[in-house]
C-alpha cells in the first residue's frame, strides 16, 4: 500500500514495537514503588526523559509524559490561563491552531470570560509575527502559536516570536504546538523564550496514546489533574512505562537521523510537487515556509472524499484535511480565506523517511487517472 497520510498517524516502528513488548513483560512494576522492580522501571522512565529532552534541547527535568498531543496542549492552555486568570483574560492565537489548542480556547472564552483574538493566516498560509505580537496587550496571558501546521505544514519562527512577545510582555506565557514539527525541522527549546512545547509519539512512528509536554523551569503552570506525585505532580497518574520507552526509542532514531531525514523527504517532496505541477487543474498550497512531508492540494472541481476513495481503490490513502476534522471542510483552508470551492476540493499528502518515489508516483498516476474519470462523471451528472 502506498500510505501518504503520516501527518494523520505514522505505522509503528518494529524496533519501538518490540521495545515497548519488551517493557510491558520486564518492567510492568509501578515506577513509584520503593523496592527494585519499581526502581527498575523509574529507571526506564528517566531514560527515556533523557532521550526526549536531548531531542528537544532541553533539560530531563523540563519533561513531562502524557498520554498524547490533545492533553499535552490542554494542560498547557489551562494551567497556563489558570494559573494567571487573576491579572489577565486575555489569549492570542493563530488563526489555524490544531483543535485541541482552539477547542480549549474556546471553552476558557465560555467558561471563564476569556477574550481571544485569532489571528488568520493569509491566503499562502502565512501568520504574521507582527500580527501575533499588535495583539499582545498588558492583559495578555498566553500566546499560542503551532510551529508547524497539521494541514498545509506551514512553518512559524517560533522562537522569534517568543523573543518577541517577551520583549514586549514579559508575563505573557508562550505556547507551542509542536505536534506536526518536532524532529522535522530543528529547535532546541532552551535557547529560545519558549514556555510550553507539546509532542505526540504516533507521529513519529511511536504507538498512540503517549506524549510529552516541555514545561521552562520555573514556569509557572497550574496542573489539570490532582492525584499522586507522579511527573512532579505536573501530571499524576500512573506512568505507562511500556509507551513511554517506546516514544524515547522512536525520538531517538528520528533525532540521530534529523538532517539525513529532512533531506530525503525533501527530495520526495521536489519530486511530488514536480509532478503535480504537470497535473491539469491543481492548485498547489505552497505556504512560504514549511515542513517538508506535507502538500496541500485542491483538485479542479473533484470533491476530497470523491477523490480520496478513487485513491483508496489504488491503495494510495491521503487525507482530505485533517483526521480530527472527520469530514468537516478544512479548518486551515478555511482560515486562509480560500474560495469554498477550493476547500471541498483539497487534498492533504503527507509522507517521510518510510515513503518511496514509489508511493508518489502511484499517487501521482491515481490523481490523474482520478481527474480525468471523476470530472468526466461529474460531467455527465450535471
Ligand atoms: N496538534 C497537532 C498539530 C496535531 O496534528 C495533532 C494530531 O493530529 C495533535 C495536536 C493531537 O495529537 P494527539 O493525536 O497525540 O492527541
């Protein structure tokens, strides 16, 4: 099968699989435990938190595991607003933020009386800084910003902007979705302003249901969940191990590959957008800077799913915006500004390190075997 929706969910790495089997049957203990097995699984742990902070740039005790992205920018957005609600209701954010960044935003304006000001990318994708930093006023709480964009793959400089809006408001929080770039393109957290960094290990070839969030030292960050002391009460809960070491082998491998990586999946990416510019009637969105392995395309009058299951019967599975959005026009596009037209249409292709030019070309032959027998039915329909 040609699978070129990485940016959805990624297959799972062998060597993570048996990594993670491995933990599961040696270190099932509870890592809080005061005897040796307990111990030995603690130890895994903070293995492992060594793995992921050195990816990230960043001090072990900056780490903290969750169980995926969703929760990683929840519990940043709250304990963030939570914890300085009494001096400020006031929230910026870009106008395309993942919804487990908006949702939580918009429920903080419902909840609690927060005012957030989004502000919308241009018709390239583009968010302005100095958009995001006009905004900022002596009430503003929290910035959040995503480094990379989960539909067009749009890339923000991240820590210009957090230089920025603390040279402007130095009690003004900021957060980074980092879901869609991490280990895509480079960062290291602690020579930036960045307060808040999330993470999700199922994009990275690591199982679903484990992810870290990168909180500066000394920030300030009211917990979501009470409990046990686990994750220095940031996040209590049990820790799973298992996934855990999992997610620190899969960031490993990524990390030490970095520049190998982006260069082969800029190659991949040269030779797709080669292609599809031979293709009648697609419209590319290109933004100005981006994450390699994403290509956000609208076709010439092809509804996405329409197109999206002519693919699925080549075996070439892309999406149609992104997973969350379940069928919803894209959120991104929309945002943007773009023609309603070009949003029924859009097609998001997204692909790594595991994709051939194999798996482009059967796209590239499925998309052009697609338009011409898709607007020919369409055609006769109308
Ligand atoms: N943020 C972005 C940009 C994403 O693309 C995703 C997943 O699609 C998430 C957050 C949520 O991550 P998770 O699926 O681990 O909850």
């Amino acid at each position: 099968m040609h699978y070129l929706d990485n940016a959805a969910t990624t297959s799972v790495n062998p060597q993570v699989a048996d990594i993670v089997n491995a933990t599961l049957r040696q270190h099932w203990a509870n890592p809080s435990s005061l005897y040796a097995p307990g111990f030995e699984a603690e130890k895994v742990i903070e293995s492992a938190r060594k793995t992921v902070s050195d990816a990230l740039g960043c001090k072990s005790s900056e780490v903290y595991f969750t169980a995926s992205g969703t929760e990683s920018n929840n519990l940043a957005i709250w304990g963030a607003a939570l914890a300085r609600k009494n001096w400020g209701r006031h929230i910026v954010a870009t106008g395309y933020e993942h919804p487990s960044v908006y949702k939580p935003l918009q429920m903080l304006a419902a909840e609690l009386g927060f005012a957030i000001t989004f502000i919308a990318p241009d018709t390239s994708g583009k968010v302005s800084t100095q958009a995001l930093l006009d905004a900022v006023t002596a009430k503003t709480v929290l910035v959040c910003a995503m480094h990379a964009n989960n539909e067009i793959g749009a890339l923000l400089d991240v820590a210009a902007l957090a230089a920025a809006i603390k040279a402007k408001n130095n009690r003004t929080a900021v957060h980074v979705d980092g879901v869609q770039a991490f280990l895509k393109t480079p960062l290291r957290l602690n020579t930036t302003q960045i307060d808040s960094y999330a993470v999700s290990g199922h994009k990275l070839h690591a199982p679903k249901g484990v992810g870290a969030l990168y909180l500066r030292q000394g920030y300030n960050l009211t917990p979501l969940l009470t409990g046990g002391e686990q994750e220095g009460t940031m996040r209590p809960g049990t820790e799973n191990t298992a996934y855990i070491a999992g997610f620190a082998c899969a960031v490993a491998q990524l990390h030490k590959a970095m520049a190998n990586n982006i260069a082969t999946v800029n190659t991949l990416r040269a030779y797709l957008l080669g292609g599809l510019q031979k293709l009648e009637g697609i419209t590319l969105h290109v933004p100005p800077k981006t994450i390699a392995g994403i290509v956000n395309i609208s076709l010439p009058g092809i509804r996405s799913e329409t197109m999206l299951h002519f693919l699925e019967q080549e075996q070439v599975y892309v999406s149609a915006g992104s997973a969350c959005g379940k069928g919803q026009p894209s959120h991104t596009l929309t945002a943007m500004g773009l023609p309603a037209q070009q949003v029924q249409c859009a097609l998001r292709i997204s692909f790594d390190t595991q994709n051939s030019l194999e798996d482009l070309t059967a796209l590239l032959t499925g998309l052009q075997k697609g338009i011409a027998t898709l607007a020919r039915a369409q055609t006769r329909c109308r």
